[in-house]
C-alpha cells in the first residue's frame, strides 16, 4: 500500500505549492509586521503573535516574483523551523491535500531559478502541479552580498 502525505496547500502568482502538514504550526489572516532595518529583501519583518515574535518571509521576493498588490493583503503559514515559528507570507490559502508517494516526481532539470533551489519536487493532482516546498531552503535569509574586506 502506498504511503499518504498531507500537505498545507498556498498559492504565489496563481502557482500552487504545499508544505507538508506535519511542519504548520497555523494558518492566519495578516498580521501587522514591524520592518528591520537592513535585513535581507526576504525579511518582510517581524510579527507578534500571541507574544510570541515570529519572523515574517515573503515567498514572493525569495522566489524572485512580482511584488503583490498594495491593495492584496498576504496571508501567513507559520511553520516550525529549526530556528523556530517562521511565518510565510503567501498569497492565497488553499486546501489539505492528501497524495502518495506515486503521484510525487523530481523538479524536471529545465526548470531552473529560484523556484528549483526551494522545491524538493512536484505532486501531480487532477488538474494541476503542486510544487513541495523544502521549508529549510525556503527560510534562508542569506543573501549574496560581495563585499570588501573586514577592518
């Protein structure tokens, strides 16, 4: 019998992506985020939710997509990661999806950018792809920055 996974479904720019349900900590309308000076582009800033700080990455920027609309307010899927609650900042919230090991293939070697660096492959559903986001990849905030060298 194949073995079933859940994943906490969201959309960027009309593209779907799951995160597997396992590492959700909730799901939230938007939170007010109080920016940091010279943090990386991804860093939208930090939220307080329920006393706890979380930091807020939008998926947007660290996927190299269009910045969202003023008027289009994201959404967050705070997730566990190994430095804590991160919350992804995302377009839309979709459904739990459940799938199988049979339907999950490899990122195909043509796709290539960012998208490639954060996916660890996609799952084909009925009507469309679901890109599995790797969480790790997807919460670093380390950008490439050349700089001289230290005084």
């Amino acid at each position: 019998m194949a073995q079933t996974h859940q994943f906490c479904t969201f959309y960027l720019d009309k593209l779907l992506f799951g995160v597997n349900l396992e590492k959700v900590q909730e799901v939230i309308r938007y939170l007010e985020i109080t920016q940091i000076p010279l943090a990386p582009r991804v860093v939208s800033g930090l939220m307080n939710l329920r006393g706890q700080i979380v930091t807020g990455l939008d998926l947007r920027r660290r996927l190299d997509l269009p910045d969202r609309t003023d008027s289009a307010a994201p959404m967050n899927v705070v997730i566990r990661s190994a430095d804590g609650a991160v919350s992804l900042l995302v377009d839309e919230i979709g459904d739990v999806v459940e799938v199988t090991d049979e339907s999950f293939e490899r990122p195909p070697e043509t796709l290539h950018g960012k998208v490639r660096e954060v996916i660890l492959g996609v799952h084909k559903l009925d009507k469309q792809l679901m890109h599995v986001l790797n969480t790790e990849k997807a919460c670093e905030t380390a950008e490439t920055v050349s700089s001289g060298p230290n005084p």
